[in-house]
C-alpha cells in the first residue's frame, strides 16, 4: 500500500494544509494556540470540580470539540462548514481503508509479542466476548468527537506554516497534557506507567496525521481509525496490564517510525498529484 496523496484530479475540495482560505496563516495558527490552551485548561478545571473519574474521559474528548467549533466560527470565512465536511469526506482510493485493519494487526502482535515475553497462554481470550463487540462502540463517539477537535480543527492550522511531520508531534504535546490527568490518583488510569501514555501519544498523532493527509483531510477516516485502536483493547485483555500498556504502545511507535521513515508524512504541497494542489485561493473562500 502506498502511502502517498490521492490524486488531485478525484480530491474532494479539502487543503489538508490550510483550513481557512481567506485567513492568514499566522491567525489560523494563532487558534490552534488559544484551542491547545482551552483544551488544556479544561483538563485542568475539570478536576477540582469534582467531575467523576468515569465522566472525565467524554468531558475531554467532547470539550476540545465544543471550543474548535466555536473558534472556527469566530475565525469566519466557512471555517465551520469546511471543519463539518471533513466528517464526510472518504478516501477516493479504497486501498485507504485497509489502514483500519492495522488496529487489528497491531492488537494482535502485542499478544503474541507478550507470549513469546512468557505471558501465560492459557486464558488470554477468555473475556475477549462480548467486550469486543461492546468497546468499539462506546468509543466510537468520543473518537469522532476528539479527531473533528484535533485532526480537522487544529492539525490544519499548524500544517499552514509547518511541515506535517512537525505539525503532528507539536499537537502531540498539547494532547498528551490533557490525557496526563486521566493517569493521576483515583483516576481510571492511576495504576499504570506515564511514560508509555507519552509514547502513544506522540505515535497514534503521527498515525493519524498520516491517515488524514492520505485521505485528503477526512476526519471520518482518523475517527474510524483512532475507534479502531481504541476499541482492541479487549483483545488485549487477557495479559498482564502493565506487559501491555507497555508493548502496545512501544509496538504502536515502532509503526509510526516506520510510517515516517516510508514517506507517510511528507508535507503533501512538494507530493505530486497532492490534495493541497486544489487549495482555494486565499480570499474565495465561502
């Protein structure tokens, strides 16, 4: 599978690299700073109020969410009908949606990587159903909730004066800080190791920066996808936790290595035939 662009010629009207024609590079940039602000301080309010530990995952998908849509429509310009439509743009070559079966893949070599570590294999799929079929749907909405916040709000304006590549791992920070408080005492996640949160974190953003550049700017795709890697965690389930924070998030930047190291995110405006050929011109947008 080739991970360059979609050809230009069949790319629905999406610039992956400037979300809002008319605008100036420096105020979409300006932004995404004040939306990584809110997003961070909303992370940080929402644990002295008291919010319970199993609400506060949806508050921080769906809050980046609320806070894109409304600095988009202050930005003007179709900012908001554009950042909308990303939800319903899809892949132009079918070869696309073969990226959502490296969730699986990824799922499953954490397994065996672990039983060739000495995990037990007695076991290790006993509670795998009904979870399986469960899980990805509870995912599903905070995935399309946060990709439309991070993917088709932020990431477009940092790849307006910046290279995919940067652009991606910038975002990283941002969203790694509003994940840390999910990890701190008597939240969900207060038993396992920071450290491999950080490493998903910056490995799923160069992922899904790919797969949103490829795509021609669809969000649709990164949410299926970020869903996807969400939802396998039942696959996982039946070894050691800790093992498993730790493989799989080792093995998942392992694949983003690799990813760059193929070309996956080469800014898409020196890529021929790239979807940024077809960018409106500043000032014609609606």
């Amino acid at each position: 599978m080739t991970i360059s662009g979609a050809s230009a010629r069949t790319q629905p009207d999406t610039d992956t690299r400037s979300a809002s024609a008319g605008v100036s590079s420096r105020s979409q940039v300006l932004n995404a700073v004040i939306f990584f602000g809110l997003s961070v301080g909303l992370a940080v309010v929402a644990l002295p109020v008291g919010t319970q530990p199993a609400l506060l995952p949806f508050i921080l998908a769906i809050g980046p969410t609320v806070i894109a849509i409304a600095l988009a429509w202050r930005e003007g310009h179709g900012a908001v009908r554009r950042l909308l439509r990303s939800l319903t743009i899809r892949p132009t070559r079918p070869i696309w949606y073969l990226v959502l079966l490296i969730p699986v893949i990824w799922s499953v070599s954490t397994v065996v990587i672990a039983v060739i570590l000495g995990e037990p294999i007695a076991g290790l799929f006993d509670a795998l159903f009904p979870a399986v079929l469960i899980i990805p749907l509870v995912v599903l909405l905070p995935a399309f909730t946060e990709e439309l916040a991070w993917r088709g709000f932020a990431l477009p304006r940092l790849m307006s004066v910046m290279s995919p590549l940067n652009a991606a791992l910038v975002l990283a920070i941002p969203w790694t800080l509003i994940h840390v408080v999910l990890f701190l005492p008597g939240q969900w996640y207060e038993n396992l190791a920071l450290w491999p949160l950080v490493v998903s974190i910056f490995a799923y953003s160069v992922l899904l920066t790919w797969v949103f550049i490829g795509t021609g700017g669809s969000v649709l795709m990164t949410a299926l996808f970020h869903a996807a890697l969400n939802g396998m965690a039942p696959v996982m389930g039946g070894i050691d936790p800790d093992a498993s924070w730790i493989i799989r998030n080792v093995l998942a930047a392992v694949i983003a290595l690799a990813v760059v190291a193929l070309g996956g995110l080469r800014d898409p405006g020196r890529r021929e035939g790239s979807a940024t050929e077809t960018a409106v011109p500043a000032g014609q947008g609606s």
